[in-house]
C-alpha cells in the first residue's frame, strides 16, 4: 500500500473516533456549564439586592402610595368627626352614624348614644349640629338643601331636636324649624347658642333675630338693614377668610345677658368678578367685595351690643389713639373683669403694624383703649397675626394674649403676656410669663385654682408641637415652662389638645403621619392615657398597607440673616443620594 492510501486510512480512523465521542454529548455539556454559570450569576444578583437594598425600600415595595382617590372618599380620616367638651367632665364625640357623650367620672370612661341615626338621618345628612348649654336641644342643619357662600360659611335649613335624657332608637324625637317664620324653607346663615340658657340667636338675610328657646312662637328682630352687602354678626369675604377664621361675628358673653355683634359695610368696596367652574357646561360669574392694596374704600365696620334684659342695642364709640388703627377688627371676646361682664375688642391699622387692645361696657357705650402693641422691635419689621389675639382666659384683674417679646439676645417670640386691668380700664400693665426661647401656638387653659395657665408651643424644636405649662405670675419661683405632653404617646409629636372647663381632664390629638390617635387625659393622673377615642381596627389596617411619604426638615440661612425652617416629604423609597433619579417637586411658600 503506498503512502497516500496510508494517509487516507489514518484520517478515516480519525473520523471513526470522533463519531464515537458525540456531537449530542458535547451540547448537553456546554449547556450544563452555562445553565450553572447563568445560576450562579442569577444567585450573586439576588443576594447583592438583598444586602444592599435598604429596609424600608423592601418594606414599601410591600405597600401602595396614597392616591387621590383615598383622599377624596376620606378613607383616611379618623372616625371621628367632631369633638368638644359639654362641661367638665363630659365629651361629646360625633361620628358619621351617631353622636355619644362620654361621662369622664368613671374609670373606665362610659359612653352613651346621645344621639343615632333616628335624629342625623331622619331629614338628610346633616352638614352641621351644635348642643344648648344643658345638652336637651341640638340643633342640625342639613347638606340636602346646603349652598355654599365661603370657606366656613353656607346658606342652609337648620332644626331643633328635643333629645331624650335616656336616648334610644324607639323614642319619638320632636323636631321644630328655625326661622322667621319657622317654614322650613328659610335658609340661615347662622345660629349661636346663649351659653347659659336655651334660648338662641340667628342671621336671616344678613340680618340677626333672637328668640327665646324651643317652642317659643314669637322672634325679636335685632337690626333691620335688609340690605345684601351689609353684614350682621356674620363676615364678608376678607372678615371671614383673612381675619376671624370664621362665619361668626356675633358673641355672647359669659352670663348670657349681653350680645355683642359686628356691622360689616361694603357698599363702598369695589367687587372682583371670578368664574365658577360647576357641572355646566359654561361657568357661571360670582363676585365679592374685595379692597385690593391701595384702594382707598375699605369696608366700614361698626361695633354693637344688645341687651337682652331690656332689649337695646347701644353701638360702641372706639376710643384710640387716631382713627386710622381701627381699620380692621382682628378679635372680639367676653371677658369678667372685677365681677363683671366686659367686652374684649381688638382693632389693627391696615398694615398690621399696631394693634390696639380695647374694653367696651354696655353702660359707657364705649371701648376704651387698655393696651396698644407696636410691631417695629429694634430693628425687626413684624406684623399682627389675628390669631395671636384670641383672648380666652383671664384673672378677675387681667387678662392672658400672645405678643411679641424680645429676649436677651436680642431675638423675638411671640409668647403669653399677661396685661393687668385697672378699675377704670385704661393703663394696662403687661408683663410676660417664664418661658423659653420658642414660640407660642396658641393658649389652652388656665387653672384659676392653681394659678396655672397651658399653652402650645412650637418645641422643643421648631417643627412640633407640645404641651406646656407655665405659672399665671410673671413673680413666680418657676424659671421656665416645662413640657407637659412630650413623650406621652409614641409617635405624637405635632399635638391638638383641647381642655375641659375645669382646665384638667383635655383630650390629645395627634397629626402629622401615622394613625390620628385622639387620648384622653388629665392633669390630675399625671398625664396618664386613660382612653382611645379613635379605635378602628379597619382604619389601622388601611393605614399599615399604605407607604407614606418622609418628612425632612431642614434650617436654611437667608441673605438677611434669617434662619428658616424648610419641611421637605420625600416619596416613600426616596434615597438623598441617588443622583440619577429625578421627581417633581411642589413648593409651599
């Protein structure tokens, strides 16, 4: 054989062998080795994410963000819709079916149906209710036939109920009308409780009437304007959303014996046109009073009080300084001072720059001026808050508001005051409470008995709010407040609180994120928790699956100095470090 053949013989042995190690055998192999490879990798991804994922971003991943529709349908809300104090030891606490008192006495506190579904839905849903000083009458008025005006204010049909002591759903409820005439049809702008007694008060037309109680046939009417732009004991536009807060510009006060109201003139003012976009296909035209920066017609505004012993009403002659700081009336509220009834009247120039504090009598026809405030501190400009002066608690010789007061160091809060009366009501003498470098949110209680008086305060750091007390006496061995509610509830430290008459059972709120837990507490159990108002196991499973956003605040320096806190909520899952992602931002100034 010669060579070549040998050659070929060799190559076809060569194929032979091949052929016996397998081309299907070789592909299995290679797959293997890549199915482990591609396992592996899949294996370091997995436990790379598991380690370096942060917790919370696993845990919202879990959840769903909030939507719109969860706040619209008020899925979110506290079942709670309202709550007040009837006396000392008594809440009442309306929810969306009924209405319950609970008696604060017992331990644990007892509730009871002061009112079901047979009074709140026998007419409708009702839209608003308030109870008479002794809680035998409520008065509801009604969404059904409800029109909107402002904010805090609407047109609507309003009813007396005449509640059984033992309520139950098989009693006959008495219902009767207000109004004029008692139709039924009369739409009411307002409607005020004596706080001593069961008669009331009510603004028909802009126009207030009084009537002795339930079943009494006969109203007396107070003021006889009938005209759409003047307003009796109720607000215009600017009254209502700028300065009281309120649709209410009438006040009892403490005996029941006086009423003081305020006459709104708008003739004058200019109107601004708006459009208002409803279920039509064209929007509709509204419009208001409203006196734009340097108009000269602003409204006129005048300050009465009746008497109902004799049924006059005397209108007050202001007593200031110069006509000019009595542009607005930023509060009104009754007071007793040296054992009788005084009407608390406080005016503001139209920058807001001065305030002026004045006592009005129904004998003297007068305000005179007890205190006037300037807002130019060294050499800070400030301005007037009218929340600032919601004058509630008082001594039988002064009476507690906020003020600004300059520290030390040269800074100003806005803190209590306490401005002493003399006999004759002019001259107060203003001296500040011991408290710390913070600023006062609003004043709570005062405890007559233990000259102690509470307030809130935005601390101790800026974004909360606590709980405080203080001695009534600026001459008191107390150095400074302390903190009454901090740390009395886990993650509650943005507080509501709301005292009893005797200032020692309140009831706690807390907002901000988290479950709307409402407590009930004292001062007298050392600031025990002894109730849950706000129970819903519902409501907190809602809250649970729900990612919430973070807040973050911040301390930025302004040019001027100014330092001012920024509160910043970040998306759930929101990492400050990633540089890559980008979201949308709404600023609140």
């Amino acid at each position: 054989m010669n060579t070549s053949s040998k050659n070929i013989d060799l190559l076809e042995g060569a194929d032979e062998e091949l052929v016996v190690a397998g081309p299907l055998e070789r592909n299995w192999r290679g797959i293997g080795i890549a199915l482990f490879v591609i396992a592996a990798m899949c294996s370091l991804i997995v436990a790379a994410v598991f380690l370096f994922t942060p917790f919370s971003v696993a845990v919202y991943n879990t959840r769903t963000p909030v939507t719109l529709s969860d706040i619209l349908n008020n899925g979110l809300l506290s079942p709670i819709e309202n709550l007040e104090w009837l006396d000392a030891d008594r809440v009442v606490i309306k929810s969306s079916e009924k209405i319950r008192i609970v008696d604060t006495t017992v331990t644990p506190p007892h509730s009871r149906v002061y009112a079901g579904e047979e009074v709140l839905a026998r007419y409708g849903k009702v839209n608003s209710w308030s109870l008479s000083h002794d809680g035998k009458y409520m008065t509801m008025s009604y969404d059904e036939r409800k029109q909107k005006r402002y904010r805090h204010s609407q047109w609507a049909a309003y009813k007396i109920a005449r509640i059984p002591d033992t309520y139950s759903d098989t009693d006959v409820i008495k219902f009767e009308n207000v109004g004029p005439h008692r139709t039924g049809d009369e739409l009411l702008l307002l409607f005020k409780w004596n706080p001593k007694s069961n008669d009331f008060v009510f603004v028909h037309s802009n126009d207030i009437y009084y009537s002795e109680g339930p079943g009494s046939s006969s109203v007396f009417r107070l003021t006889n304007d009938s005209d759409p732009l003047i307003y009796n004991g109720i607000c215009d536009w600017i009254y209502e959303e700028e300065i009281l807060s309120s649709n209410a510009a009438l006040w009892w006060s403490k005996s029941g014996q006086y009423l003081a109201f305020l006459t709104i003139d708008d003739r004058q003012v200019e109107q601004i046109q708006f459009p208002v976009f409803q279920r039509k296909q064209y929007p509709s035209m509204n419009s208001v009073p409203y006196p734009k920066t340097g108009v000269e017609r602003l409204p006129h505004i005048t300050l009465s009080i009746w008497n109902k012993a004799t049924k006059e009403i005397r209108r007050m002659r202001i007593v200031l300084r110069h006509e000019s700081l009595m542009t607005y009336l930023f509060s009104a509220s009754w007071v007793t001072l040296h054992g009788r009834d005084h009407l608390i009247a406080v005016f503001a120039n139209r920058y807001q720059n001065v305030t002026s504090i004045t006592i009005c009598t129904f004998d003297s026809s007068k305000c005179v001026l007890n205190y006037d405030q300037r807002y130019a501190i060294g050499q800070q400009r400030l301005w007037a808050e009218p929340e600032d002066y919601r004058i509630r608690f008082f001594t039988d010789d002064a009476y507690f508001v906020q003020l600004p007061h300059r520290k030390a160091n040269g800074e100003v809060f806005t803190q209590v005051a306490k401005i002493i009366v003399a006999p004759h009501l002019t001259d107060g003498r203003v001296t500040f409470l011991s408290m710390g470098d913070y600023d006062v949110v609003s004043i709570n209680a005062y405890n007559k008995n233990r000259n102690l008086l509470y307030f809130l305060a935005a601390a101790p750091l800026p974004s909360q709010r606590h709980l405080y007390v203080t001695s009534g006496s600026s001459t008191s061995h107390i150095a400074e407040a302390h903190c009454v509610t901090c740390g009395i509830a886990p993650n509650c430290t943005f507080q509501e609180v709301v005292f009893s008459e005797d200032a020692d059972k309140y009831v706690l709120s807390c907002r901000g994120f988290g479950f709307p837990h409402v407590h009930l507490s004292s001062i007298s159990s050392n600031n025990t928790l002894l109730k849950e108002f706000a129970e819903s196991e519902m409501l907190e499973q809602r809250f649970s699956e729900k990612a919430w956003p973070t807040p973050h605040f911040e301390s930025v320096t302004l040019r001027d100095g100014y330092v001012a806190l920024v509160k910043m909520l970040l998306p759930p899952g929101f990492h400050r470090g990633a540089l890559d992602s980008k979201y949308p931002v709404v600023v609140s100034v």
